[in-house]
C-alpha cells in the first residue's frame, strides 16, 4: 500500500515539473518577444518619418519574431498613434504589443 501512495506521489511531482518547465519556456518566449517589440519600437521612434505598414522579422538570443509597425492618425492631427506587434515567427501567433504615441507628422 505505502508502494502504491508513493507511486502516485511521484507520478503527480512529475505533472508537476512538467507543466512548471511548460511555463517557463513560455515566459521566457513572451520575455523575449517583449524586449524584441522595444528595440524594434525604439529604433522605429528614432526614425525622422515613421511609416505604417512595415513588416519584417527581428532575430534575439536564437530565436525569429515577426513584427509589424502601424501608425495610425487620431483626432489631434500632429499626434499619431505607433503599434508594433511582434509574433511568434511561423505559428503567427501573437507574443508582445506595445502601443505609444509620437508627437508630430514627420511630414
């Protein structure tokens, strides 16, 4: 009987370390794609004249994101609305989302 209830107890610590593993690599995944969707965004800020519409795909610590820049209008006309997305390269599932706002046309 004491054989059976250890059994189980092991069974269920490896459930256990299993979905903590799964987790992790997830967070570090979204972790990853966050500072990716920064520097990205960053160095979209930097530019004189943003332009919405741009795509690409961005390389961090081994692994492909796809991103993709919009600038959008809003009711205050020197004023304008910056998104990137980031996603998982292939899956298109998506990672980061980081939303600003610039001040200025640039045009």
């Amino acid at each position: 009987m004491a054989l059976v209830v250890l059994a189980l107890g092991g069974i269920g610590m490896l459930s256990l370390m299993q979905s903590s593993t799964r987790n992790a690599a997830a967070i570090q995944e979204r972790t990853l794609a966050v500072m990716a969707a920064e520097n990205l965004l960053n160095g979209a800020l930097l530019e004189s004249r943003l332009r919405g519409g741009e795509a690409g795909t961005y390389e961090l610590a081994g692994a492909s994101y796809a991103w993709q820049l919009r600038v959008e209008p809003t009711t205050d006309r020197d004023l304008q609305r910056v998104i990137l997305l980031v996603n998982a390269a292939g899956t298109g599932s998506e990672l980061a989302r980081l939303e600003t706002f610039r001040r200025g046309s640039g045009g």
